[in-house]
C-alpha cells in the first residue's frame, strides 16, 4: 500500500491541471497573443503546419487521399460563429422572426458585398429552425456597424439566455440522446454547459407555465472552477430540474441505498423511497480529448498537438465511458463523444466498451437520425503510433512500452499471447527512452510491412458517427450511441469483496451521521449500482498496464497512471486510517469548502410567504425549497427544487451525502436586508429567476400595467405613483402592501378589473413597492431587452403608431422624471439596498 500515500493526491492533482490546461485552449485564447494580432489577420500568430499531424491522419485514413488537400484547407480556416435559440424562452418566437426578417435580409446585403454566400442560415439538420450558423469568424462580426449590430444582439441575448453560443457539432451530441421530459440524465463532464443548457431545453419542452418536467439533468464535472463556469452557464435557463456535482467522472457515486440506511428517519425522511440508488434513463458522456477536432478555433493546438495526447488519455475515456454504463437503467441510452479525430480516442475506446460488456450494451445505428447531418462511418481498422514506430497490433508493442500502450487501443483488444513474442534488447529500449531522435527513419519498427499484419475490428463500429470539417463547414466530432440492453456481466467475487471491505468503515459512518446535514467523501464506491459493473476489475487491469512516466512524455494529460480508482481527491484526509491528527477527524465526512444543502423546513416563514403574496396549495412549497445555510434564522436565499431533485437529494442524505453538490434548485426568493425591506410583514422577496414559476399561483401583490407605463418602469426604473400615465394603475399600485410584488404587461384590450391570466406570452417583472413609489427589481441588460422585445411587438400588432406614442409619452414624462430626480434619490436608495441583498 505504499503508493497510495502522497502520490495519488499528487496524481489527482496533475489531472486536474491538465484536464484544464487541455480545455482552455478550445474556449480561449491568451491575451498577449490575440493582442498581437491585426483586424485583417487575426490567426497569422498561430502556426497552422505540424508535419506529424499530417503524417499521423493520412496514415489513419480518416478522409480519403483524394479529398486530404481540400480537409487540410478547411481545417486551417476560422470556424464559423453559431449559436442556439432557447426553445423554452418565451421570446423564441420573436427572436427567430428577427433571425429570418431582419438580420437575415440586412446581412445577406453586406454578404454579397463582401463576396460571402451566405451571411447567417439556420442549420438544416436542426429541428425546428433552433440552431443557426454564420459564415463570420467573431472577428469578422465587428468589421462594420450591420455585423456589429448583430454582434451585440448576440452577446445580449446570450447573457439573457435566449441564445447559447455553442459551436455547430457540439450541439449534436444532445439530439442523439432522445431525451424526453421524465427523463434523468447524466453529463458526466459538462463543462462549460452548453449540452447540459441544450439538455434542460429538451426536458423543460413543452411544459406549461407553473409546471415543472418529471425529470431532471444531473451536470457534473472535475474542476471546481469548471463547475463554477458551468453554474453560471446553467443560470441563465431558470430550472428547478438541476444539480450541478464536482466529482471525477469515473468515480461517480451511484449512491446505493442499503437497508440499514434506508430503516433510518432522524433526517426527516420518510422511509418508503421512490428511490434506492442513483440510475440514469440517459447518459452524456462527452470525455476531456486531446481536442484536435477543434483546431478551427482553437489553433494554439497546432503546435501543441502530437500522437502522446490521445495515447496518454485513452485510459482514462475508457474509465469514465465504464462508469456511465454501469449508472445507466437497463434499456437507457448513453451517448459517447469526442471532440477529437483520433481512432485511439474513439472506435478504439467503443470497441473496448463493447467487449467488457458482452451483450449487454449494443452499439446503436443512428444513420435514419438527423438525415441532414453530413456524417462518415467510424472506422473499423487503426493502428497506434508511439515513439515514432507504427504499430499494427499489441504483438507489435516493444516490452518497454507495453506499461503506456495498451491493448484497447488497438482493433482487436487482444493482448500478446506469447511471453516471449517481440522481446527486445534492454540497452536498445533504453537507447529509445532516454536518447536521440526517435522516428520510423532511425528508430525500429516492428515489421516490414504493417499492413500484412493490420487488425480489424469485430465489432460494428462503422455504425458510430464522424463528422469532418469539410462536409458542412464545421469543426470535427466522433458520436457513438450505446444502448444498455441488460445488467452488466458480474465481475469476479474476489473483486467485489475487496471493494467492500476498502469502504466497510465508510458506510458504517455514512449510517451513523445520516441525520446530520454534511457531505461524505465516499465517491469512491464501486458497488454502488444494481449490477456489479466489470470496470471495477478492469480498472485493475488498466493499473496493471498502466505507463511508466515516459509513456506519456509528450501528454500534458496522463491519465492512465494519475486515475487509479482508490485515489480520490479528499479521501486521504477524510479517511481516518490515513488521517493524522485530531483536527482533520474533526471534518470527516464534510466536503471542503462546499456549502451543505438543507432542506428549509422553517414553517412560519413559508407560511407568511404564502400569505403575503396570495399563494394557495396549488403549489407544493413544503418539502421542495432547499437553503445552503443549516441556521434557519440566517437563511439569505431559499431555493426551489422540483419533485425529481428532491428524490435525489433525500437518497443522498440517506447514503451520508456521496454526491458533492456545488450547484441545485431555482432561487426563488431572497431576504431583505435594507431597512425598508425588513419592515415589511414578509422577509422575502421573489427572486427574477423564481418568478416564471411563481407567477401564475400569485394571487395577492400583482398588478396589470398598460404598455405605456410598464414600458416606462422598464426605462426610468422608479417611478412615483402620481406619474404614471394610468392614474388608475398608480392608485392601485399605492394600496399594495410595503413589499415586493409583480408588475404584468397588460395584453390588447384586457381591462384592469379583469382577473389576471397568465400564459407563455406573459411579460411580467418583479418590483419594490415603496412609501411614494415603484421601483423595478430587474437587471439593466433585462430591461433593455424586455424595452427591445416590446417595440416589436407593438410594431407587429399595431405598426409603428404605439411605438411613436410610446416615445412621445417616454418625452413628456422625462421632464416630470427629471425635475423629481432629487426628491426621490433619498427614497430610492434603501429600495436599490433591499433589490441588491
């Protein structure tokens, strides 16, 4: 047990710092490099030659001789911008009205003289019109004032949530994952969030307002400042349906239930569960890669990339690609992807799938799916290079090499049978480990002719999907889609019992501390699902075989020797028989740094919510509203969590809090803590992101505005009740109680008196109503839009005539405004203090 000590947080440790540094290149660039380049030239800083790049794809066949010149063009050229239209936001339909009647039109002008084809199209292969692509580089977008008006619609948008920018074949993935709105889905490795976005899409699909889906996305991901960037992705959808996790991907915890633990009610669970461990009906399992099908955007790469990169990191793609399998329900589907061209990364990790599971996972033909996807069969031979020798099969590997190349990297699988097969001398191994330019020139290769000897794949791996640069003007993509079709095979008893014992201790304190709010490390529990999956014992098979640290010299990755599975960052100072003092015992099963989740039980509180905005039973409230502070008393937020979360969060207090969770539920309300705020008869107000949801159960605290003075709110922010140009609505809006409450957009002919109906075109914002006057709680860039998005649609209804009476109304009430600029300054300012806590 001597390694086990300081070198797996130190292996831990470099995975993490790789894992980033290979994912940085493909969403960023430096600074002092993109500073150094010109308007007109922007990619010259970047070299886009690399002979062995070249060398290593031909041999490959990933594209035919034939067509390799025009691959080599493209690959080298900027990537198009493309982006995503929330199908769940409720300006979709009048985004993509002004996509196809004005960007559309004013872009295709400056198109054709700028001699581009075509300036923004929607991309045929996506249903519905969502997804779009334009022939400018975000460069390209801000050389004149049309495309700059452009770009700035998209970053608004995008800040908002209405669009996501996502790369063209990034968004694939998803679509093959026919995901439905019950379903629970995993993206085992999601940051920066664009497919988890693209997944709560999908699920909160055709859900009526105040509804919640059945389902739930599960978005985890290694890095803490990953997932960071991930929650912040996420916000922008407003879902209860999510929780966010910071584990390996390969560690997982399946947070199985045992009896012990599932007799216990001290946490206030009730004892017949709806569930007894984590399972997934759909699994995204989009692995870190060496990234090179991102070369387009990302061209820092070029003179990054060697063939060690995909080598180092097969490894650990096959761990991870193990463990979504075995979360997987029987007849679920789990989608493996790569941004990556490389057959090592991709049919050689499907193929070892494939074999550890026997049958019980199939790999699946999606050729009738997306008919307008331009897509390439996977490839069903390959071989590896390594030190500059070419290797046809595993018989080909050198003994010194055989710790980094492994068998399932090559077709077959088949490891050498013969002990004394391609024994080779150990002073010309080390010639090649230590000296010298080792290449197919000066160095040795195993045969004469590789061909005579080149393996094919048993397995139907002409069914995954490739899709290259060229086809479609896209950056590259490897898909394959599995389906779970029974349990996996049992892995040996030997292996099981082994796993148990390790965490016998661990699930024994998991039991005692099952009604205290903590998070427990125990990650690593390999048991954890219905079926005894086989990665437990072929990870030990992959720590046999794993490289030495020359294996991967060239890989800033190195997985296959830092992702042993015992090696779990945090467990080494959580486990009491490596702990050495008093003061590490005393955080013992806590995640570090990370807040717990709490559900909010504090019922007076609820109930003075319930009361002051006039919310009925309607809407359960009582066991689905989750804090991150155990004080009750000091509680700031209050979040809302759908029925399926909340299954999930009661199982992991039932299992001593496995899963580490960064992120969960929908801020619904929020304390007030300005002097004003706190003299109201409720502590909370609605948060912007909770109101979608609350909306149509609020029955007291609701107004109706005409388009005129809701659109005056939206500019002036505070208005007081004597301005507004309904004198009734300022009455009305006088008499409301000290508090927040919700201003709605009044449609057509609707009259004040009218009950108020709430609907998917609802426009509706929340509000502070002060002693003189009405304040906005909204964020400017939100009121900017919501000002944008009511222009057009007036336009629309009623030509330009509201839109003039508009401005000349916003004309007249300016001078009352300003001339009460300074009289409302002292009144305003606890309301901006209550609206910022």
């Amino acid at each position: 047990m001597g390694g086990g000590g300081r070198g797996g947080r130190n292996r831990a440790r470099t995975q993490r710092k790789h894992f980033r540094e290979n994912r940085e290149n493909v969403w960023k660039r430096s600074r002092h490099e993109s500073s150094d380049s010109n308007t007109n030239s922007g990619w010259e800083p970047f070299a886009t030659q690399n002979p062995a790049f070249d060398e290593y794809y031909k041999e490959q066949g990933i594209v035919s001789l034939e067509e390799w010149d025009t691959f080599n063009s493209v690959i080298r050229k900027p990537l198009p911008a493309a982006f995503r239209v929330n199908s769940s936001s409720q300006f979709c339909a009048d985004i993509l009205s002004q996509l196809e009647n004005d960007f559309m039109k004013s872009l295709q002008t400056e198109a054709t003289d700028g001699g581009e084809v075509e300036a923004i199209r929607p991309l045929p292969w996506y249903p519905e019109n969502l997804a779009w692509q334009s022939n400018y580089s975000r460069m390209q977008l801000r050389k004149n004032q049309t495309l700059e008006r452009f770009h700035e619609f998209l970053k608004q948008e995008n800040e908002i949530g209405n669009i996501t920018r996502q790369e063209a074949v990034s968004m694939v993935p998803p679509l093959f994952l026919d995901v439905s709105p019950d379903h629970f889905v995993l993206d085992m490795c999601a940051a920066p969030g664009s497919k988890t976005f693209q997944l709560l899409e999908i699920i909160h699909r055709s859900t009526k307002p105040g509804t919640l889906p059945g389902g739930m996305v599960v978005a985890n991901d290694v890095d803490v400042k990953r997932c960071n960037l991930l929650i912040h992705q996420t916000k922008r959808m407003c879902t209860a349906n999510l929780i966010v996790t910071n584990h390996e991907a390969q560690h997982f915890p399946g947070c199985r239930l045992n009896k012990l633990s599932s007799d216990s009610s001290e946490i206030g669970v009730v004892k017949e569960q709806s569930m007894s461990q984590l399972m997934f009906d759909r699994v995204l399992c989009d692995v870190p890669c060496s990234g090179d099908g991102t070369l387009r955007k990302a061209p820092d790469i070029w003179r990054k990339w060697n063939v060690g990169m995909g080598n180092g990191i097969h490894c650990l793609q096959v761990q991870i690609a193990m463990r979504g399998i075995s979360l997987l329900k029987v007849g679920g589907r789990m989608v493996y992807s790569t941004c990556s061209m490389n057959p090592v990364e991709n049919e050689a990790v499907v193929a070892e799938i494939l074999r550890r599971c026997g049958g019980s996972v199939e790999l699946v033909d999606v050729s009738c799916e997306l008919p307008q996807l331009v897509r390439r069969p996977g490839l069903k031979k390959w071989k590896v290079r390594d030190k500059g020798m070419w290797l046809a099969s595993y018989k080909d590997v050198p003994k010194f090499r055989r710790a980094g190349i492994v068998p399932s990297m090559f077709p077959s699988g088949q490891s050498a049978t013969d002990p004394t097969d391609n024994e080779q001398d150990v002073s010309l191994g080390e010639k090649h480990e230590n000296g010298g330019d080792v290449n197919s020139e000066n160095g040795f290769q195993p045969t004469e002719n590789p061909e005579t000897l080149e393996e094919v794949s048993d397995h139907p791996l002409q069914r995954c999907i490739r899709i290259v640069p060229h086809d479609q003007n896209t950056g590259a993509f490897f898909i394959a889609v599995l389906h779970k079709l029974s349990p996996l095979p049992a892995i040996q008893e030997k292996s099981v019992n082994l796993q148990r014992n390790l965490h016998s201790n661990n699930e024994e304190r998991s039991e005692k501390l099952s009604n205290e709010i903590i998070e427990s490390p125990n990650i690593n529990q390999e048991d954890d699902t219905d079926e005894k999956f086989p990665e437990a014992a072929s990870d030990t098979d992959l720590v046999e075989n794993e490289p030495d640290e020359t294996a991967s010299e060239h890989d800033p990755c190195q997985p296959c020797e830092e992702n042993k599975p015992e090696e779990v960052p945090g467990d080494r100072e959580n486990d009491p028989k490596k702990a050495g003092g008093k003061r590490k015992l005393q955080i013992q099963g806590k995640w570090k740094g990370v807040d717990p989740v709490v559900f909010f039980k504090d019922e007076a509180t609820i109930n003075s919510i319930k009361t002051f905005y006039g919310v009925g039973d309607s809407l359960v409230l009582n066991g689905q509203l989750v804090t991150r502070n155990s004080d009750s008393k000091h509680v700031k937020r209050i979040y809302y969590i759908s029925k399926s979360v909340k299954d999930v969060l009661e199982l992991n207090l039932l299992v001593g809090q496995q899963l580490k969770i960064t992120s969960v539920g929908l801020k619904m309300f929020e304390r007030q803590t300005s002097r004003e705020g706190t003299s109201t008869s409720c502590a909370f107000r609605i948060s912007s992101e909770g109101l979608p949801l609350l909306l149509p159960y609020i029955t007291k605290q609701i107004l109706c505005a005409s388009p005129v003075d809701f659109k005056h709110l939206l500019q002036y922010k505070t208005i007081r009740y004597a301005d507004f140009v309904d004198a009734e609505f300022g009455e009305k809006a006088s008499k409301l109680m000290l508090g927040c409450c919700v201003v709605i957009l009044k449609k057509g002919t609707q009259a004040s008196v009218d009950p108020i109906q709430v609907d998917v075109s609802t426009i509706a914002i929340g509000c502070w109503k002060g002693r003189a006057s009405l304040t906005v709680m909204v964020t400017a860039i939100e009121c900017q839009e919501m000002q944008e998005r009511l222009l057009m649609r007036l336009e629309g209804v009623n030509g330009t005539s509201p839109v003039e009476n508009i401005s000349s109304d916003v004309a007249d009430e300016s001078k009352v405004e300003e001339s009460n600029d300074v009289e409302m300054n002292e009144e305003t300012e606890p309301v901006k203090m209550a609206t910022a806590g």
